[in-house]
C-alpha cells in the first residue's frame, strides 16, 4: 500500500491520502506523489477528472509533526539545506504543491471526508469543488502553532468565502463543521458521510463523459479570472478559447447531439 | 416589431429581447440593437438606469443554432472572413458586447425572466443587479455543446458566487433554479412571474430620480473595484470623485434637501 | 472626555467613536485620533489586536453636516487650500484613513453598535472582522445626497458581498438590517445590544492571547491577497512567511505545547 493511493476508472483518476492512523499526515511520499498525479492527469487522455480523498477519519490533519524533527509543512529540516536548491528554495513543498494544482488541466473535485486542517486545509482549497460529509471539520490550526498559512490557503480562502470569514477562520484556527463551512459557501455540498465517495465519484464519472477540451479551458479560465487578468485582455482570450473550441469535432458534435435529441459522444478532438 | 424593443419612460430605458417564438436567441439584430442601447443609456441625459428583459418564457436561450448554419455566437461563420478585421477578430461579438456593458454610464437592471442560458448567460452576469422570476432557470450549458464560455461568464461568476461554485456550474452546464440561484447569490431578489417586471420597473423608476452623476460615479468605481486596480490607486480614485461630486449642484441639494427634510430634486449637474 | 476613547485592557486597544449627541459624526478629532490609534497599535507591542465601537445608539453616521459648513468627509473647505499639500490632496480623509486601516498590523475587529452611514460605512468595512448587534442598520446614504463613495466603500463592498449587492446598496443608498447584512456576509455575527461589546472584547481577548506575529502575517496575506498581487508571487511570499515563522520561539511553543497537551504562552518572539 502507498501513502498515496491511485486508481483509475472511468475516467476518473482517484488519489487517496492513505495513511490513516497519522490522519494521513503529509510526508514526503504524499507529496511527490500528489505533484505526479496532478501531471499525470494533465498528460494522459484517458484521465477526465481527478478526485482527491482520505482513509479513515480524516482527509488530511497537516503535516507530520514528531518530537524528532523539527515540523515543517515541506519536510525540510535545519542540515538539509547544503544545496543552492534547497537554501533559495522559498517554494518549497507549498508554493510548489499549490502551482501543480494550478497547472493541472482536469476538473479536481475533492471528496472531504474529515479531519481537515493545517497543509490538508490549503490542499483542499486547491481542488475546484469540495463535497464534504456531514463528520468533516476543517480549518486552518496554524494560528495556534504559531504560524500564519500555506498551501495557498491565504491566496484560496478570502476568494471562496470573502475576507471578513477569511479572517476569522485564520486569526482563531478553529475549525468549523461542514453546516458552518456550508453557510459560508466553503463546501459545494454536504453528504452523509457513507455515501460521500460514491456521491463524489457519480458527479465526477458524469464529468467525465463531458467534452474534454471544454472542460481545459473552463479550468484555465475560472483560474485566470479569480487571479489578476485585467477584465478586457479577459474577454478577448475567453473568445479566443471559445473560438478555437466551435472549431473542434466536439463541439460540432455537442450541437449536432443536441439537434439529433441523443447523448453526445465526445472524443477530445 | 424589433427582435430588440426599445423603450423609455420616466428615465428608464427598458430593452426587451423579443423572438419568443426562439427563445430570444441572439442573432444579429440584437447584437447591435444591444451595443446602440448601451451607447445610447450612456449618452442620452434623459435615460438614467437601462432595465433588460426578454418577452415570452424565456430571457435568452443564447445563440441561435439551425441546421443550416455552424452555430457561433457572434454568428460570424466560415468563408465570411474575407476581411483583416473579421480574421483578426478575436473580440467577435462576444468581448465587444461585454466591454460595451461596461463601458455604459447608467445602471443596469436585468429582470431575467425565464430560462436564461449559454450567452444569454454571461449578458445576464453583465448586469448589475439580477432580479429573478420564480420560474427562471439559468445555466452555462456550454460544455454540454463542447464549448466552455463566452460573453464574460467566466469574468463575471466568479466574481458574483465564488470559484468554487462557477466551477461547479461551468463544468457541469446544468441549469439551476432561482431559488438555487438566490442560495448561492447570482440573484438580487425572487419575484413572482407576474410581478418581476413592475416590481424591477419600480425599483428602476425610483433610481432614476437619484443624482445621475453619482450613479455613474458607482457604477465606474464597483466595476474598477472588481477589475485588478491597486487598493492604493483605487482609494485616491474613490476620493477623487467624490471630491468633483462634492463640487455638484446635486450634492449641495442632497444635502440642503436633507437638511430642509424634504425630497431632493436633482439636475445632473 | 475624548471625541475617540483609547483604552487598553488585557492586550486589547479599545478605540470607542464618542460623540453620541452627534450620532458619532466624523469630526478632525476622530480623523487624528483613529490614525494615531491605528499607527500605536501597530508599534507598541503590548498591543494584539484593536477593537472599534462606538458609544450610543450609532457607530459613525457619517461626516459632520452642518448649515455653516459645506461638508466634507474629509473636513476640508473651500479657502483652506493654502498650501500645496492641501491643493494636491487628493487622498484627503478618506484614502489615507484606509491605507492606516491596510498598515496596521494588528488584527481589527469592530463592534457595530448601531447606525453606520457615510464615512462611517467606509470604516466600518475597513475593519477585519465584524459584529452586529441586532439594532445595527448599515448603508452608504452617499447616493441620497448625490455623492459616490468613500473611505474605501467601493474598494471593500464588492469583495465582501460580491459586485451584484454591492451595487444594491451603493446605488440605493439604502441602510439594511442587521439580518440582511447576515444573509449576504457584511457581518460576522449578530449579538444582542447589550452583549455586543463584552462578546467582542472576549473574542478579541482570546485573540490576544495567540501568537503576535503570526496575527500580524495573517493580516499582511490576507490584504495582499484580496488586492492585485500574483497568484505565483503570492505563495512564494506565502511560504517565505511561514517559513520565517517556523523559525520563531512562538512556533516552537506552539508545537511544543501540542505535544504536551497545554496551553501554548506565547511571547511574540
């Protein structure tokens, strides 16, 4: 068994957090397994949508914390540093993790299914749309630690849910329920927890019939817009993707799906 | 009959879609009746808030689609690019459509009135405040078609229900209700069929006996707030105008009215 | 008495509007004094984090209006514009009140204790966090008297409750309950009256008793983020924060404290 578990099917690639009695605290396996999947679902056709989910009890409680080594959310401790790398690496395993996510080119749809706080709650923040179940509890506990954010949580969460919940949320580190982070539009939905990876993956294996292309650059774009893309040079890329896409054989095939009342059937091209 | 009927009374311009045999599809006529209407809110002293509605059970189904014609939402189809201007088009009709309902000086009230979809869609994210029927139903539908987005929907959800709902909605194209709407905020207010569009018409009336110029001040401020000024330039623009407003007649009678305690009567001076 | 009360209690600056007579107007009184607070906050480090409220059954109602002097938000009248300073003053009152708000590197937490209007509207929202008490009603008024914005209304409105109600309130003009504002996220939390204040100051309390420069990172990234900054340059910063923090007595507590299941006592360091 892998820290990160991955299965395909469908369509849908799924990754696990897999190491349930650590609450499936980030390590290093965790990490460079996430940056693969996420370039892995760029690069392979037969990956629509990635679903990122935990075993157990928790989506993902944080990064591993022992009275061996010094806790750092990448994993680098004072020694290492003896490479140009690692003493300018200001990314390290958060900025670098959150930009992966950024480039993927599938929909990411995270199953939240407990436990979530610390790196786990800036990883969540990074997929596109979080069903949570009705167990999840989440914040961002870094307050208490004595540290501020990572993982993007600080780039992600005043966007899903406003600066003034923004925070509140990362002043007290306390975690709120799923009602709570429904209210505040921090999950699409909530689940009973039984039923949230089946629920999960239904929605996600019903986008993965979709049309592949559309489904890139509704990606690229929604990124774009929530970041610092002035409103006109916008437009006009929006257009120009739109453009390009009523020229392809799905699109064509959409319509003529459409006018033929029949489910389309996409191909990517 | 236009395909785009034009209206004025009491200092509301009121702009109605209206092929309800065709769901209001957009065709040409409505896209340049739309951009003289804009241009002309902006221009004429008289009109001081533009309401937009469509006739029938639908405010605009998008673009139309026929057999004959490869569906494009500008309606620009091959063979016709026989100009540097068509072939280096790359705002088409939807960009520039976009850019004109922000480039418009007067508030703009949409009184959506029924099934609202692909770049009837992103029109009505361009207004700036959304009043709902009960029976509206809204969506992208676009990467149903193989498509994913045009006419500033993916400028403007964002920005209006947060990335993780635009999400949700681009990628799945689903139509959802108004009272779905209203949860996630894409909506004003729900009306009754009936009654949406005296009680938007109302509410229009009423801001047109406001003071023109802050009107427009307004809108230029929350649509450059929401675009990627500066906090810093931002807050010396903000002061700037309303340091000229200041100066107005209008605002010596705001305040004089207020002070007298009876209604204002404002000039736009 | 002071027309803007500092008190210091348990970690806590208590900055309090006190001119109830006059429904806390604005005056140059509370304009020096709310910037010197904000400026002592930031610098003395026995101060954690900056409450504002005001005394009586009003926040702020806005700037002074009188029948003897034209009013202004920022004070400033015609025939006092002797310097080049005051010529050149575009920022006035307004933009340099909210830069202090953006500088201050403490967390603010208001306790909106009842009318908010005007210039009072801008402030209020210049706060972090928000409480309401139940007799709170809040609003920009500024179109009534046919003026725009200021204090940074039109810069934090759109981000707190998106573009669509922002330009409902700010075109109408128009105060709304304390329940409205709930609904669409401009506050935090509802209190009854007579709790409002001791509600806050226990909220603000605890927050004082976290880690100092963690709360003053989590300001920083949360202001830079919901301005124009980067999504790539963002989590560099991000990390670099954290990363700095991770080398800090307080997080070595912090942890430490975890460890040994106890309160973490933090010292700034």
């Amino acid at each position: 068994m892998s820290d990160l578990e991955i299965e395909i099917t469908d369509g849908v690639m799924i990754a696990t957090f897999n190491r349930p009695e650590k609450l499936n605290a980030l390590n290093n396996n965790i990490r460079v397994g996430l940056r693969n999947a996420l370039a892995e679902a760029s690069q392979n056709d037969e990956i629509k949508v990635l679903v990122l989910t935990g075993t157990g009890r928790a989506f993902c409680a944080g990064a591993e914390v022992t009275r061996e080594k010094s806790p750092t959310s990448n994993g680098v401790t004072t020694g290492e540093l003896n490479s140009r790398y690692d003493r300018m690496n200001i990314r390290a395993g958060s900025s670098e993790t959150v930009q992966a996510f950024a480039a993927c080119d599938v929909p990411i749809i995270g199953a939240i299914n407990g436990v979530t706080a610390g790196a786990g709650f800036g990883i969540s923040l990074c997929c596109d749309i979080r069903f949570f179940s009705e167990q999840t509890r989440i914040g961002s506990i870094f307050s208490k630690r004595g540290l501020a954010s990572d993982y993007g949580a600080a780039y992600w969460l005043p966007r899903l849910v406003g600066p003034a919940k923004a925070f509140e949320m990362l002043y007290s580190g306390e975690l709120i329920s799923a009602e709570e982070a429904l209210q505040i539009g921090l999950t699409n939905k909530i689940f009973p927890s039984e039923s949230l990876l089946s629920e999960t993956l239904s929605f996600a294996k019903n986008l993965a019939t979709g049309a592949p292309m559309a489904l890139t650059a509704i990606r690229r774009l929604v990124l774009e817009s929530t970041d610092t893309v002035e409103r006109n040079l916008f437009l006009d890329r929006e257009w120009s993707i739109q453009a390009q896409l009523l020229k392809s054989n799905d699109s064509k095939e959409g319509f003529q799906s459409f006018l033929d009342n029949r489910p389309p059937e996409f191909t990517g091209t």
